[in-house]
C-alpha cells in the first residue's frame, strides 16, 4: 500500500471549508498520512471523561483536538492570507516545493 500525500504539513495555518467548524482557521499540530485526516489547534473539540489517576487526581472532562479529513482543510498563504490550492515546482537545485496559486510565491 503506497503512503499518500497530504497537501498540508505540521505548523502550517489552514481554514475549515466544511463541516462543524467551517470558516475557522487553525495550526496544524499533527498530521496522519496514512489515514489522511490532521489535528488543527481549536478545531473538532470533543469532551473526554477523564477517570482519576496519578496525573489528574480529581479526573473530570477534559477537551481534546479530533483528527478532520484532510480534503476539510485549506492552506493559508503567508503572503497573500487567503485560502489558496498549492502547486508544486521543481527549482533549479532540483528541490521540489510548494507554491500559491493565487499570489505564485513559494509556500515552504
């Protein structure tokens, strides 16, 4: 089974295009290649009943970041600040990198 790509990597900034969270834009804390889903910070919060332990002696509900579908997210150009699809180039130095669609500056 070949690995997929994601078009979106760790630390980049994305937008929600659809479901609950639409419209909200967010830092990708992880990314899951294999299942092709990303964690975006303060995007798909789910409530978790956290029973006491060493680490949490009283227990509670905490809140925790759910992985979304890749296809839900968008790249945010740093230049333009725009939700844009990315192509990729080849540079000179044979470096492959991502580039804006919308603005063609170089993304990575």
């Amino acid at each position: 089974m070949a690995l997929s790509k994601l078009h979106v990597k760790k630390d980049d900034e994305v937008m929600v295009i659809a479901g609950n969270d639409k419209g909200k834009r967010g830092k990708v804390l992880k990314a899951f290649p294999k299942e092709e889903r990303v964690v975006v910070e303060g995007i798909n919060i789910r409530h978790k009943h956290q029973q006491p332990s060493q680490d949490m002696p009283q227990g509670g509900i905490v809140e925790k970041e759910a992985p979304i579908y890749s296809s839900n997210v968008m790249l945010i150009c740093k230049y333009c600040d725009q939700p844009t699809k990315t192509g990729t180039e080849v540079l000179d130095s044979g470096e492959k990198v991502r580039v804006c669609k919308e603005c063609g500056e170089i993304i990575d």
